[in-house]
C-alpha cells in the first residue's frame, strides 16, 4: 500500500487538532490557511476519513481524529528522535575525522622522518591523535587509494590514477653483513661478489624486492636466496647472528640499533628506492592533515 501523505501534513493536523482552528494553526506554523487546508484535504483522502468538522463557528475532530492524534504524534516524536540520532553521529564522525590522522607509512622511514616531522608538529601547537599504519609498500599504497589512511608515507610511486606521489628524498640499498666478516672492511662490493654468499632478501613481491630483482636482472646475476624475510628488522636478527648478507634500505639504520653488523654500498648499478608522501588526487585536507604534511616534507 502506498502512503500519500508526509511528516509536515501530520504536523498540521496536529496543529489544526490543538488549536481547533485552522487560522490559529497557519500562524503557528507559519503557513497561510490555505496551504493548512490542502494538507488535511489531503490527510483526508489518503486515510479515506474525515479529520474535522467544519462549521462557521468551530472546527470539531472527528472520532477518525482522536484516534489519529497519538500515532502522529508518535510517528513524529520517532523521526524526531531519528533525525538527532543521525545528526549526532554525523557530528561526532565529523569530529573524530579531524581528531585523527591515520597515516600509513612503510616502518624503516619513521625515525628518519616521522620522528622529527612529529615533534616540530607538536610544537607548532598541534595535539591531534595520529593512527600509524605500520607495513609494506604495497599495503601503503592500498590503505591510502582505499580511504584507509589520509596520506601515505612509501617507496612506491603512484600504482592508482587516483593517488599521487611526491618525492622527498633518495634511499640507496646497501649490504648488511657481520662486522666479523672479511667484506666488512670494505667501503663498496661489487654485485659479482654475491655470488657464493648467503643472500636474505625482502618478500618477492615488496616493493623492495621487485628493486633488488630488477638489477639483479640488470647486471645478469643469478643469486639463489638463503633466507625470505618481511620485515627489515628480521633481516637484521639474521645477519646480527651471521646467518648471511641483507640488502636493506640504508634508513633502516637510522631506526634500528644493532650489535655486529655493518654496511656496505654497493657498486653501479646502485639501487634507489625514492621515498614521498602518497596522498589520492582531488582529497580535501583539514590544516592539521596540512601542518603534518609539510612537517614530513621538511624533516629531511
């Protein structure tokens, strides 16, 4: 069954119902007494019941009325109550939004630039809440083109038509290996090198992976890996307890202290991971999301 009438013809003959007239109840809803008249004409026919009697002297509610007054109100008190509800939720996502800026970042750049992007944005007066999104290249890039995260902190430049990349600095991948080792005394070691030697490697298909193998493809290396590691931080235990050579990101060093373990560069063709902010094309910033930004672009 459809339903023909609305929430404002229940107020007016609410209205009409508690005044007794349809003058007193166009200026209390500030109508003319006219438009009053259509929609109880209108109540009428789509409830198929007279509402009032009309005679010069007053308006009467018909029983139909009487019955009618306590649903509309309740109707009415309901989408009241509804109304607010949403309005409240919609404040407090509202706030909640500004009070937050969820970030995702790939873990091995937070002491080079996050750390001291977040102490010159608390100073500059800022108390908002950061969310950290800790992870892999392409797990950044994911959260930043989904939504997820207001901007991204990675090695990957824009994958997305719907995000854009912008550079902030070069980070060069160089060899961890033991200080005990004879290469550690090295300042530079060829790619030839690593032939023979106990290779742990990034996960195939991170963003540093898919670096190493490209130049590995480069130079026409065929290394066999040892070990296939996700986090940097493993990688590290790893050649702490010489268990091999690490290609690492050399800001991994910046975040991570270690006992025994040294770096070396490698030799042309070097490999350079580009690290910039993500952010998607067209996004509205708050001037927190700004401050935080620009705090990012001038750690360096």
């Amino acid at each position: 069954m459809r339903i023909n009438y609305d929430f404002s013809d229940l107020e007016v003959f609410l209205a009409v119902k508690e005044t007794g007239s349809f003058h007193q109840a166009a200026k209390r809803l500030n109508l003319s007494q006219s438009a009053v008249t259509r929609r109880i004409q209108k109540l009428e026919i789509a409830l198929d019941s007279v509402l009032f009697e009309r005679t010069t002297r007053a308006v009467k509610p018909t029983l139909a009325a009487k019955r009618l007054q306590s649903k509309a109100e309740a109707i009415l008190e309901d989408a009241q109550e509804t109304t607010i509800a949403m309005r409240d939720e919609s404040v407090a996502f509202a706030h909640q939004r500004g009070a937050v800026i969820t970030v995702a970042i790939v873990p091995t750049v937070v002491a080079r630039l996050f750390v001291p992007a977040i102490q010159s944005f608390r100073n500059s007066g800022f108390e908002t809440r950061i969310r950290l999104l800790d992870s892999s290249a392409n797990e950044v890039a994911e959260n930043v083109a989904s939504g997820e995260a207001d901007f991204g902190v990675c090695s990957i430049p824009t994958l997305e038509p719907s995000t854009e990349f912008t550079s902030i600095f070069d980070d060069k991948i160089v060899l961890a290996l033991p200080a005990s080792h004879v290469f550690a005394e090295r300042d530079a070691i060829g790619w030839n090198e690593l032939e023979g030697t106990t290779l742990i490697l990034p996960a195939r298909g991170t963003g540093n992976r898919l670096l190493i193998d490209d130049t590995m493809a480069q130079v026409r290396l065929s290394v066999i890996w040892s070990y296939e590691v996700n986090r940097s931080t493993t990688a590290l235990e790893l050649v702490e307890a010489g268990l091999g050579f690490a290609l690492l990101p050399h800001s991994v060093f910046q975040s991570t202290v270690t006992k025994n373990v040294v770096t070396c560069e490698l030799k042309a063709p070097k490999i350079i991971r580009p690290i910039g902010l993500l952010t998607r094309v067209g996004q509205s910033d708050t001037p927190a999301i700004t401050a935080l930004k620009d705090a990012i672009l001038w750690a360096v």
